[in-house]
C-alpha cells in the first residue's frame, strides 16, 4: 500500500530519492520499474508500479479513438508515460518533460495514494491541499458516496 506524504529533494540530474519505506515494497510489486505519467486535471505526475499501470494503460487505450474527450486522454497519459526505475540507490530519475510539466523544483511532494504515487512541486502542493482543505467544510463537495463514509 502506497500511502503518506513525503518532503523530498530533487537533485540537480533530477531525480528523487525513494522514501526507505517503499524501497523493498517497489522491489517486491515492481521489480523496481515504475511508469511515470502527468496527471490531466492538476500539475502533478502520476507515479505507478508497472503491473498497475499496464492495467491502466490497457483500459485507455480500449477506449474509441474517435471520442475526442477519449482521444485526449490516450494522447496524455500514454504519450507522457515514460519507464523508470529505482536504480540501486534507491533514487528515481523524472524525465526533463515530466519534471517541467509539473514545474518541479528542488523541492518535491510524494504522495501515496493507495495504488499510485502522485509527485507535487512543494508549492503547488502546498496551494492545493490548502483548496481542498478549504473546500472540506463545503456541503456542495459532499456527494453522496462520501456520505456513506465514517472516519
């Protein structure tokens, strides 16, 4: 299970190091491969095990080409996804694309989502947690399967 928020370093060739906790977990899922992608509604990248993400894949690219929302999406999530790996310092390289999509700096936001990873600049992070935060207390956010939820 990926999940948590880490505060990380970018280094000057781009990469990032793997928090120590998910170092023997990507090992055992993943072999240590990775697929990189951006994410279509927000400035962050979608990091995914591969297993998990040919699942994906297969599922985009089954939709109709010629539904243009459709057509959109293939030509994002699979024209950015870039292979990668955790070389055997437990460090990730963010291709150059990848990295100015999501107007990555030195500082860097993982974040665990269950399945997948997503990987923030600290500022625009930053400025969307404090949006979600502030939209929380908003009964128009609550739909009614958020509802069925108790924490």
């Amino acid at each position: 299970m990926l999940r948590g928020v880490h505060s990380l370093a970018l280094d000057v060739k781009g990469r990032i190091a793997m928090p120590s906790k998910y170092r023997s977990l990507l090992e055992q899922l993943a072999n240590n491969q990775l697929v990189i992608t951006i994410d279509t509604e927000s400035k962050c990248l979608l990091i995914y095990p591969l297993a998990e993400w040919d699942l994906i894949q297969e599922k985009i690219s089954a939709l109709s080409s010629f539904n243009k929302a459709a057509r959109r999406i293939q030509r994002l999530l699979i024209g950015y996804a870039t292979d990668a790996d955790v070389d055997t310092a437990g460090r990730l390289l963010i291709a150059g694309p990848l990295r100015e999509y999501a107007q990555l700096d030195k500082k860097v936001v993982l974040l665990g989502q269950g399945n997948k990873f997503e990987l923030w600049s600290e500022l625009l992070w930053n400025e969307a947690r404090d949006e979600y935060i502030a939209a929380a207390g908003s009964d128009s956010a609550m739909t009614a399967e958020l509802e069925q939820i108790s924490l």
